[in-house]
C-alpha cells in the first residue's frame, strides 16, 4: 500500500501498535509488510520505505518488543529503530532524531544516532555522518561563478540539511487535529468552500486498503495487519 500526498496536504498514519508516520506535502510512503501480533511477538513485522518527501516517524510497540523487524528504507540510506522519535527529509537524507536512537546505514557503513543528532547522506552510495550544530548555524555558501573554488562539503551539507528539515519542521509535522478510532468509516460529507477539519478514515480490510492507496489530503488511516498487500484487522 502506498500513500502519497498532494502539494498542499500531509497525512497521519496510525498502526495497531501505535506506530505513528506524519507525512509532508509531496511524500510517498509505501506500507511493504506490517504485522502486530499482540501475543506473539515473534510475528511481528514493519517493513516501510520512504519514497519521496519527509515525515515524522513515531516508533509503537513493536519497536520496543522486536526493533529488529522495524525496518525504514529510502533511496539512499536504511533507518533502523530502537524505539523513537525521528523526523527525516530526502533531496539528500538529513534525519534529526527526537528521541531515543537510531541506526542510518548507506555505503557500506552504519551510523548511531542518539536525540538531538542529525545525520546526513548526501547520496546513495556516501556514508552517513553526523551533521555538528554549527554547521546548521553557519552561512550559506553564495553561488560560485564558473571557474570559482567550490564551497567546502561541511558548509554544503549544513545548508542542505537546514533546508531540507525547515520543510519538515515541527510546524510541518505537528499531528493533525484529529483522532483515528477503530471503528466503521464515517459517512463521506462534502467538503465546504473554507478548510475543513480532515475526515478521519479506517482501512479494515483490503477494499478500503485499495482507496486508501490514494489517501487524501489531511486523512488519518488506521493501520492494522497486512497480508499479501491487504490490510485487514
């Protein structure tokens, strides 16, 4: 399952463990294998990947009882999860953690980061690194004419990183204003002229699982088990 945000929308995923992604505008999240078996934890699985954009992660349950199967990947580094909190943005990856830690691994080489970290990968193939909070604060480097001395890889990793999380903020990724509940859907209602409160939407079972591909704008989904691309309860 795939859930994509349009140019002026975001949306809240919520899993039965209480794993929690806050996607951006212009994001692709793919759900590749999820699983929470309550009473056995041998069961469970969180195979996700981060396609385009930024988000939130909030790490549930089943980070706490297997973070070995809570696995995130991007097109340029995998995330592993020891029960966090993280905000991450591709163009390059730049990724702060909140709290707890977390394992970035691209290039042939991983990176613990602990809260208050950021990391930085450049592109696939680089190692990550730890991006120092002075090189968020330095200036910018200024455009270079042709045949001018290139700015030095520190000056541009910070800038790239400053702009990267600016977009994911805490503004950005504030969860909505709204509560996702295990029940039946709402019925649908039309949206009015003005901003409306976003609906809220449960995927039960694959149908819903299938409309939800293409989760609007503002929706919150309540994610449960999935099997074979289905999400069921």
């Amino acid at each position: 399952m795939r859930v994509i945000t349009g140019v002026d929308g975001r949306a809240m995923l919520t899993f039965a463990d209480g794993q929690t992604v806050l996607l951006v505008p212009n994001s692709v999240f793919w759900i590749k294998d999820y699983r929470y078996a309550k009473n056995q934890p041998r069961e469970n699985r969180s195979a996700t990947e981060l396609l385009k954009g930024g988000m939130r992660f909030i790490s549930g349950t089943i980070a706490k009882e297997t973070p070995e199967v809570v696995n995130i990947e991007t097109p340029v580094a995998t995330i592993g999860i020891r029960g966090t909190d993280f905000t991450v943005a591709l163009g390059s990856l730049c990724l702060l953690v909140r709290e707890g830690a977390i394992i970035v691994t691209a290039g042939g080489k991983s990176l613990v980061a602990q809260a208050g970290q950021i990391v930085f990968v450049p592109e696939a193939g680089k190692s990550p690194r730890l991006i120092p909070p002075s090189e968020l604060r330095a200036p910018c480097p200024t455009p270079q004419d042709a045949g001018a001395v290139a700015p030095p890889a520190t000056a541009t990793a910070g800038c790239a990183c400053r702009d990267l999380l600016m977009i994911t903020g805490a503004n950005a990724l504030a969860p909505p204003s709204i509560t996702t509940t295990p029940t039946a859907p709402p019925a649908a209602a039309a949206p009015s002229a003005a901003s409306a409160a976003p609906a809220t939407t449960t995927a039960t079972n694959a149908a819903a699982a299938a409309a939800a591909a293409g989760v609007a704008i503002g929706t919150a989904i309540l994610l449960q088990n999935n099997e074979d691309d289905a999400v069921s309860p």
